[in-house]
C-alpha cells in the first residue's frame, strides 16, 4: 500500500522514515516541495529506494540523492553500508530515521 499525501514546505528536504517491526515494511516519507508517502522493505537496495524516491518526485532516474546524520553531520547514503546503517539508526530510535534528499549534480 502506498499512501499520499502534500504539504508545502520550505525548500529544506528531509525524509523521516518509519515502520512497524511486525510487518517488516517502513514507512518513508518524503518531503521536497511536497511530502510523499512510501513503504518499502528494510530490504530494499539502495537503488531500488533511488527509483522509487525519484519516481515519487517525477524526477529522472538517479537524479536525487539521500542523507543521513552520522555524529551530527550530513552523510550521503552512497552504498549498501550506508544504507545498512540508515536501518540501524531506524531500529535504534524506535523504527524512525530522518534523511535529507538533495538533487544530484
């Protein structure tokens, strides 16, 4: 299921992401312009995750990329060990992890 849902924001772009443990799903919401609504599996490449974030914005395929905080500083997700960790920080702090999406250059 996916779900929808806009809200304007400034141009600051974060994605808080959260799930539920028992159905191994986590809910992804993004915000750009507009906030979207994703779930997808802790399972998920971090390509996949590209695609669909990129999909969601009506951007071309890999044309977005995600950050995460590491020791209070932006780190870019940019392989499967970040992305690794993006899920330990979510289990961490009770299925909720907050990333920033920026356009790549």
């Amino acid at each position: 299921m996916v779900v929808d849902s806009l809200v304007m924001l400034p141009l600051g772009v974060n994605v808080i992401m959260w799930g539920q443990k028992s159905d191994k799903q986590v809910t992804i919401k993004l915000h750009m312009d507009h906030t979207r609504v994703l779930q997808m599996s802790p399972k998920t490449s971090l390509s996949d995750l590209l695609s669909a974030v990129c999909r969601k914005f009506q951007q071309e395929e890999n044309s977005l990329s995600l950050w995460y905080k590491v020791d209070g500083e932006l780190t870019q997700v940019e392989g499967p060990e970040d992305l690794n960790e993006c899920w330990r920080q979510a289990e961490a702090n009770r299925q909720h992890l907050t990333l920033w999406v920026y356009g790549s250059s």
